[in-house]
C-alpha cells in the first residue's frame, strides 16, 4: 500500500487513497458497528462474503470508492466515495463514515468532503453531487453544509429504522456552488515542481 506524501486528491488535515483489498476488514468492522449501520445506512450484519463483493463492484467501472487516511499515513479513518453516476438524480450520490467516535467532530469529515469535491468538480466532469441521509443526522448536515450543501428537500418516512418509518433529507452541491467557495483547493496543497 502507497504511503503518499504527495497525494493526488487531498485536503488540509487527510489524503484519499483508493480503497484496497488490505482494507476489506477494517471495512467489515465498522460497518458492524451499530453507530455507523445507523447512521450510514448498513441495515443488516456483513460478513466477509458481502464486504468482498462491495469491494469488487466499487473497485471497477466509473465508481470512486476512496479511504479517507491522515496525511503522511495509511490508517482507515474512514470511506468516501462517489457512485450511482448518472442516475435518476444525475451527476454523483456521496456516501461517507469516519470509523471511531474519537476521530469524529475534528473536523475529518469536512475535510475529506472539500477534497472530494475537489475530485469530482476538478478532475471528473460532473455537474452536481448528491446524497441523502436521516433528517436527525445532525453531525452529517453539518458536515455536508459547511462543505457548502444545501438541502433540497425532505423525503418522508424514507428509511425503516428500529421499527419506525424515519425521514430523510436530501442534500447537493452543484458545480457553481463549488466554484463559489473561497477556500483552498486539493490542488493547491501538492508539490507539481
Ligand atoms: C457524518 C460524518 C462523516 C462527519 O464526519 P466528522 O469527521 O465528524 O465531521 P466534522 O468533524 O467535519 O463535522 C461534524 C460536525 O458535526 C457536529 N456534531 C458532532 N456531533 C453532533 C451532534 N450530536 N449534534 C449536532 N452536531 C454534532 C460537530 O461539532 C461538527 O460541526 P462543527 O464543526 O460545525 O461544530 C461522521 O459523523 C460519521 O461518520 N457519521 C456516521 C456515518 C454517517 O452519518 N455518514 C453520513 C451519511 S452519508
């Protein structure tokens, strides 16, 4: 696995590197995990089958399945990834976790989030990013909005969780909303020369 110093899609405190096999278990534990299957959406347990086979329909194809790691290193803070490319909602659906309630609220999210969008609006030709995520998550909206989200709108009794029908909220950022943002860029941290 690459240790980069001088990565490619990066923020102010993280750096995104693609997701590897190595991976795959750290993956399988988190998304074990009852706060992160809550919030990020994994319904029902995973087992080693079920992690494989995500990782194989992420690894290929248009899909951006990235580790957000801390700079200078390759430790699984958590995921970030682009998919659902040109659906019925267009441009990209957004998906994230940060693992451990410790490395949550230091403003990780928010930073793998800009570099991101760096990505998707810098190097790939979309014109708008999306997700949903549950009207009470509140830590995401913060995230997300500080990231210069806006929320479009509710879906109502979207997800089923611990028996109760429970809104959604969905968010999106276009590319003009991007343009508009007057903070550095990934780009803007790497060494060209
Ligand atoms: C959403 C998530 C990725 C954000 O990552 P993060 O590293 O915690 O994000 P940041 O630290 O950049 O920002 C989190 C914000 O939520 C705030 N926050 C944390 N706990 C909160 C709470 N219980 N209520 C309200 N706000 C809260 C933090 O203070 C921070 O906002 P601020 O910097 O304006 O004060 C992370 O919380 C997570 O993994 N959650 C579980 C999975 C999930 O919800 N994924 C998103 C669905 S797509």
């Amino acid at each position: 696995m690459a240790d980069s110093h001088n990565p490619i899609v990066r923020g102010a405190k993280v750096w995104l590197r693609r997701f590897e096999k190595d991976d795959i278990a750290e993956y399988k534990r988190a998304v074990n995990d009852a706060y992160i299957a809550h919030w990020a959406g994994y319904v029902y347990p995973q087992n080693d089958v079920m992690a494989e086979s995500f990782f194989e329909r992420r690894a290929s194809g248009d899909e951006y399945f990235f580790v957000i790691s801390p700079l200078g290193g390759t430790d699984f803070l958590g995921t970030i990834w682009l998919w659902n490319i040109g659906g019925r909602l267009g441009g990209a659906e957004l998906s994230m976790f940060i693992v451990e309630a410790e490395n949550r609220g230091k403003g990780f999210g928010t930073d793998a989030i800009n570099a991101m969008l760096d990505f998707a609006f810098g190097n790939l030709e979309h014109h708008r990013v999306w997700l949903t995520t549950l009207a009470s998550n509140e830590p995401a909206h913060r995230a997300f909005e500080r990231a210069g989200f806006t929320k479009e709108g509710v879906v109502r009794g979207h997800y089923l969780r611990h028996g109760e029908r429970c809104d959604s909220v969905q968010m999106s950022i276009l590319r003009p909303d991007w343009q508009a943002l007057e903070r550095s860029r990934s780009w803007d941290y790497t060494q060209l020369t």
